[in-house]
C-alpha cells in the first residue's frame, strides 16, 4: 500500500509540476511574443528612418544639383552689370563716337553681354520683367517713388538694376522705383 500512496504522491507531484511548467511555459511564450512585437515594431521604425533619411539624401541631392551654382550665379551677375555699365558708358562718351573703331567695340561687347545672357538663361538664370507691373515685395526692391498720375499707384515705372530667378528661387530682386499720385506724401505728412 505504501508503494501505491507514493505513486498516488508523484503522480500527484507530476500533475503539480507540469500545471507549473505549462504556466512557466506560457509566460515564456508570452515573453518571447512580445519579444518579438518589440523586436518587429524596432525593424519597423528602422525601416521608416532608413526611408525617411534616402528621402532626404536624394532632395538634398536634387538641389545640389539645382541649385549648387547659386552662389557662383549672383557672383556672376555684377560681371553682367559690369559689362552692361561699359556698353552705356561707351555709347554715351562723345570722344570714342568719333572713333573709326567705335562701332566694332561697340559690336564686340554687345557680343559678350549676349553670350553672357545666352549662358545664363541655358542654366536656369532668367530676368524678371517688372516694368508696368504692380510692385510685389518678393521680388521687387523700392528704391524711390516717383510721382504719376497716368499709373496706378504701386506700379512700376522705373527699373534701376534687374533683378534675376535662378529656376524658382529668386537670384536677385530687381531695383525699382515705384508709382505714387501726386501730393500723397503732402497728404500723408499733415
């Protein structure tokens, strides 16, 4: 009898001890499960910051190579000026008008101030148009106002030095002196 109460007792130690392993055994489960929830919710935001960051490699790519020469552009304007200035000074100096060679120079800067218009529209550099237009503060700079009244008031009549886009971005604001009616700043000051 003694061996049937000892094998009633293990028996009874074998049902107790695997109710307690399959408990062990499901929290374990339950671990490794949201072991692996955290572990696939860390690959999925891995993912989404390696995405995220080729995202912003390939803009970042993109506008180099759009506008990289941004800077050498606007350094590149005051030689368009430059050359624009002499052309103006050459036409308006009485003494080289007189000259034989005086159209052939003429001719010649004419020729680099193109090639350098050419140049600058093949790379995205275009002129803003602003003459007869109402100013807008994003792309125009007020150097004076000037009073008309054959012009609505705000509207451009006078461009002092032109303004240039690079493709969308704005280069360089064109200098501009803008319409007023007459006695406004008369009627302003009292």
């Amino acid at each position: 009898m003694s061996e049937s109460k000892e094998n009633k007792n293990v028996h009874k130690d074998d049902f107790k001890s695997k109710t307690v392993d399959e408990a062990n055994d499901q929290k374990a489960e339950l671990t490794i499960e949201e072991k692996l929830k955290r572990s696939e919710e860390k690959l999925l935001r891995a993912l989404a910051d390696s995405e995220n960051q080729r995202r912003r490699f390939e803009k970042e790519i993109k506008d180099a190579f759009e506008f990289g020469g941004f800077n050498f552009a606007r350094e590149m304007l005051t030689t368009l000026d430059n050359v624009q200035r002499a052309k103006k000074s050459i036409q308006e100096d009485e003494l080289l008008k007189k000259s034989k060679e005086f159209e052939k120079f003429l001719t010649n800067v004419e020729i680099i101030e193109k090639d350098l218009i050419s140049t600058f529209e093949k790379n995205k550099i275009t002129k803003i148009h602003c003459l007869d237009k109402m100013f807008d503060p994003n792309f125009h700079q007020a150097m004076l106002e000037i009073e008309d009244d054959n012009c609505e008031p705000g509207t451009i009549i006078q461009e002092i030095q032109q303004g240039f886009m690079f493709g969308e971005r704005l280069l360089r604001p064109s200098f501009v002196g803008v319409s007023k009616k007459k006695g406004e700043k008369n009627e302003e000051n009292k």
